[in-house]
C-alpha cells in the first residue's frame, strides 16, 4: 500500500507548511483543536517518522495564527526499515 493511503487510513491528509528534502508532510485535526503533523522521511534503506501534536495559541480569546504549540508525546526521529513502515504507521497511529 502507498504511504499517502496508509496515513490517510488514519485521517491524516498531505500538509503544505513546510518542504522538507526527501519527506512528505501530513496532517491530522482533530476534534478538540490538536492539529498533528506527521513527518516521514527516506533516509537510505530506513524512513524517519517524526510525529508532533499542536495547538493553536490563543491571545485574549482569538487564535493567533499560525503560531502553535507542542502539546502530548511527540515522536522523535523514530527510524524504521522501508520493509516494515506501513506496520509501524498502522500500529502507532
């Protein structure tokens, strides 16, 4: 399976903030306002996944856009082998 339909699987859509070398970037929103953004990376044989969920900072009752910040667990330059990538996305997402 292509890595945009597993991720997509989990709600997670391409994300154009950011262009990073060799990576796709998703995102996922979710109901309470988290937006997560989704990172994974071709490093040679292995794929590097960084994960982040974010909120929006709000100043006196509006939301200030674009900035966020980190909230929860992220996930930090996590490596896998190509091979085993849609059973680690499936898993973890």
């Amino acid at each position: 399976m292509k890595l945009s339909e597993v991720v997509a699987s989990h709600g997670f859509a391409p994300c154009h903030l950011a262009t990073i070398e060799d990576a796709r970037l998703y995102q996922r929103q979710h109901d309470d306002g988290v937006l997560e953004l989704l990172c994974v990376q071709k490093l040679g044989g292995e794929m590097r996944v960084d994960r982040q969920p974010l909120i929006p900072l709000v100043i006196d009752g509006q939301i200030t856009m674009p900035l966020f910040l980190p909230v929860g667990e992220a996930v930090s330059d996590q490596r896998i082998p190509k091979d085993r990538l849609e059973d680690y996305l499936n898993t973890t997402l």
